[in-house]
C-alpha cells in the first residue's frame, strides 16, 4: 500500500510542477533560461522554449490526472513517461549546466531535482508489484 501511495504523491507532485513549468515556459520562454542558465534566448530559441512548454503541461496534466488511478495500467504508463523525462531532464541539466552555463548553481539545483524525482519514481514503480502481492 505504501508503494501505491508513493507512485500517487509522486505523479500529484509531478503534475504541479510540471504544469507551473510549462505554463511558465509557455508564456516566457526566455525567462526561463536565463533564471536556469543565466544566458539569453531569442530568436528560434523562445518558439522551442514554448513547444517544450506545451510538452510540459501535457505531461503535468497526464500526471495529475493518474494520480488518482496510480495501478491502471494507462496510469503506470504515465508515470514511467514521467521517470523517462526526469531521467533525461537531470543528464540534460547537468550537461548544460556545466558546458553551457559555467557550472550553473540554479541548473545544477534543477538537476538534483529531477534525479530525485526520477529515482524516487523508479523505487515506487519496481517496489509496486511488491506491495500489490503483499496485500
């Protein structure tokens, strides 16, 4: 049971913050990078930061709304999603944070956030067949 509650805290807590992001890279790309990385983005850069925005919000709103079904099987799927992105999101930051923006504190922070996420995820998942044949 207590896998099942994690998987559920993990995909409610996903889901708001991945909807704040992305509503807040949808309507100010540019200003999300340069609070992450401290650099500029004009140009093509801001149509992308806002695609990635979009892609964000579908992910927060598919993780709110299995929050409340976190064994179905459409819900399982989001939440391996959510630890693919985490996963790629903490490799990605600490890369860019580090050749792009001079070992940035804020993308560093970032980094850590999504890896303990990820991992925090990963333990729910594979501990949740665990709890299922426990009950």
């Amino acid at each position: 049971m207590s896998k099942l509650v994690s998987v559920e805290r993990l995909l409610g807590l996903g889901g708001v913050l991945e909807i704040v992001t992305g509503l807040g890279l949808l309507f100010d790309p540019a200003g999300g990078a340069s609070a992450v990385f401290g650099s500029p983005v004009e140009g093509s850069g801001v149509a992308i930061g806002r695609i990635g925005g979009a892609g964000l919000l579908s992910l927060g709103i598919a993780c709110w709304l299995a929050r409340r079904t976190p064994m179905a099987p459409a819900s399982v799927g989001v939440a391996w999603a959510y630890l693919a992105y985490n996963v790629v999101a903490c490799v990605t930051l600490v890369w860019a944070g580090v050749t792009l923006a001079g070992n940035s504190l804020p993308a560093q922070g970032a980094a850590v956030l999504h890896g303990v996420l990820g991992a925090a995820m990963l333990v729910a998942l594979l501990g949740r067949g665990q709890a299922s044949a426990g009950s």
